[in-house]
C-alpha cells in the first residue's frame, strides 16, 4: 500500500502572522491517519510550523551542496537539521524562472536522500510540450534524470509530483484520464528503472487542485495525493481535500 499524501506549497507566501493561524487550524483539524499531511512553507516560516502531531513540514529548495561558501543558499543537511522531513526539488517555477536544469535537479535529489530527507521530485510539461504530443517523453526524461543518482533502496524514499506546467496556477486541470496516463507512464518508467520499486513509490498530482476536483483525481488508481499550491493558502480549502483525499482510499 502507498503511502497517500497531501502537501501544501505556499511558494513565495506565509507571513508570521499567515503561519501562526495555519498552524492553529492544522492542529486542530481532525485529520485522518490514513494520509500524510505535509506543508512547505517560505524558509523563514518554517520554524513556526514545526513540531506538531499533525502534519510534517518540509523546504521549497534546497542547494546542490551540503555545507560550505554559498552565501544565501540551504542546505539538505541544514534544511533537516532544522526537523523537516521533506524537501520539494524542481519545481517547475525554479526550473523555468530560475534556470534549474535536469542535473541540478538530480543532484539535489541525491544530496536530499543522503540528508535523510524525502524529496519531492516535481516534473511536468510545459503547454507547447502538451500540444507537440510528446510530453510522456518530456516527463520521462525528467523522472529518470532527476533519479539517475540513485539506487534501488534510495528511491523508495522519494516522492514524484507530476504537475503539468499548463495547470499551475491557471486554474486548468488536467481531466483525471490526462493525470492518470501520466501517472501511469511514470510509475512503469520507475518499475522497469528500479526493478520493481515503482509499486512503492507515491506519485501526486499537481496544478490546480481544489476541493470540486480533488475527489476525481484522487480516485485515478496511480494518484497517490497532491501538490497543492493556491489552495494550500487556505486552511479550510486545504483541510477539506484532506478530508477527500482520506475518504478516496
Ligand atoms: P497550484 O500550484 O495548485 O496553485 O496550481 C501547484 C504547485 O505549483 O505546486
């Protein structure tokens, strides 16, 4: 059985104030413990969410090296010295705004691994990719390169997001069938890459899920959870795909 999972990425939100009443409303939520919960907020947000029984707390990025003169950078280390579980790598705003290419992408993976961390490996097409047909080999490329680093025991503890970059942020979904042929085709590249450890890992959607759809996408048989942007910005939006997510497995 994989492990269900829903994660809240506030991107560039979350102030103290933000932080403290999401803190609040999570903590008291009654959440299933059928499915992980998990927020990643802005690294200055982190600590105010640390700590509790409810959820997990993970980092947005992380840097490709584990200490040393990267003025302004996190490391994996220091990101789970902190008490985080998680860490998203390659989201698809840092790969298209902030120029992050498939093999740094790989290597933070790897560095996460090592920090005993669970990274979120996100990979997507774009829209030009979608219409061109070609976009299962899009998404191929990037699970296999962003996993190249790792063994068939290290795999098991990522986490793969699929969020087509033409559903983030626009309100457009991919149907549930679109979402699952991916889904799907990701979890046979993994099989066949990792002997056999696909079965084991959970892959999310992302882009534009909301409580009208989460029901529909959570029910596709290889849609393990989401990755939840806008929505995530609102504790009662958020608890409530929490609440589907728990009732759709
Ligand atoms: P969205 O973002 O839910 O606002 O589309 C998802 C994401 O970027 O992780």
């Amino acid at each position: 059985m994989r492990n269900l999972v829903i994660a809240g990425n506030w991107k560039m939100n979350g102030s103290q104030t933000f932080a403290q009443e999401m803190r609040e409303a999570l903590d008291n939520a009654d959440f299933s413990e059928r499915i992980t919960t998990v927020v990643f907020p802005p690294f200055l947000a982190i600590h105010a969410m640390l700590g509790s029984g409810k959820f997990a707390v993970g980092a947005q990025n992380c840097y490709t090296e584990q200490s040393g003169a990267y003025t302004g950078e996190v490391s994996p280390e220091l990101i789970a010295d902190a008490g985080c579980q998680y860490v998203l790598v390659g989201h698809s705003e840092r790969r298209t705004l902030l120029g992050e290419t498939d093999q740094v992408v790989g290597k933070k993976v790897k560095l996460a691994v090592f920090a005993g961390l669970t990274p979120v490996l996100c990979v997507g097409e774009t829209l030009d990719e979608r219409e061109s047909g070609n976009f299962k080999d899009v998404v191929e490329q990037q699970v296999v390169a962003g996993l190249k680093e790792l063994n068939g025991d290290e795999v098991k503890q990522v986490v793969v997001a699929y969020e087509p970059v033409w559903a983030i942020g626009t309100g457009k979904t991919a149907s549930a069938d679109q979402a699952q042929e991916v889904h799907a085709h990701i979890r046979s590249v993994l099989n066949s890459a990792f002997d056999g450890a696909g079965d084991a890992i959970s892959i999310l959607y992302g882009g534009s899920v909301k409580s009208e759809n989460a029901a529909e996408l959570l029910g596709c048989a290889d849609i393990d959870g989401g990755l939840i942007g806008g929505a995530s910005l609102n504790s009662k939006e958020f608890i409530t795909i929490c609440r589907i997510a728990a009732d759709s497995h």
